[in-house]
C-alpha cells in the first residue's frame, strides 16, 4: 500500500504544478486574444483535433490501465495536490 500511496502523492503534486501553469497560460492566451494580438480559430483545431485526438486517447487509456488504482493512490493523490 505505500507505493502507490508514494505515487499518489507525486502525481498529485505534479498535477497541481501543471494545473498553476495552465491556469496563468490560459489567462496569458485570453488577454492576448482580446487585444487582438492573436485569433483563434476553430478550423486549426478541428484538424489538429482530428489528426491527434485518437493516438492521445490511445495512450491516455494505456496510462490508466498501468496506474494502480487503490485506495492508497487516491488518498495520495489527495494529499500530493492539497498539500504539494
């Protein structure tokens, strides 16, 4: 139990970084979008979307097949993004 709770409580911490970094990103990204700087369009996405989305779904669900899911890497998770 206490190696996925050490798991846990690294990817949770990571996530909680990653999740910061997104967050001040996605505000950088609006405000330069309203000051027209920068467009974004749905076109570009739709094909990056349809190129990408399968192959990053496919090893999405390979990730979570390998991940323990136990009560000790929740618990881990909790803690490593609450307190990381």
């Amino acid at each position: 139990m206490a190696i996925p709770l050490i798991l846990g409580l690294i990817v949770g911490f990571f996530i909680k970084k990653s999740l910061k970094k997104a967050l001040i990103l996605g505000l950088i990204v609006a405000v330069v979008t309203y000051f027209g700087i920068f467009s974004l369009s749905l076109g570009g996405l739709n094909d990056i979307i349809t190129q990408y989305g399968p192959m990053s779904v496919h090893f999405v669900v390979l990730l979570l097949g390998m991940l323990p899911l136990s009560a000790g890497l929740i618990i881990g998770l909790a803690i490593g993004f609450l307190f990381g």
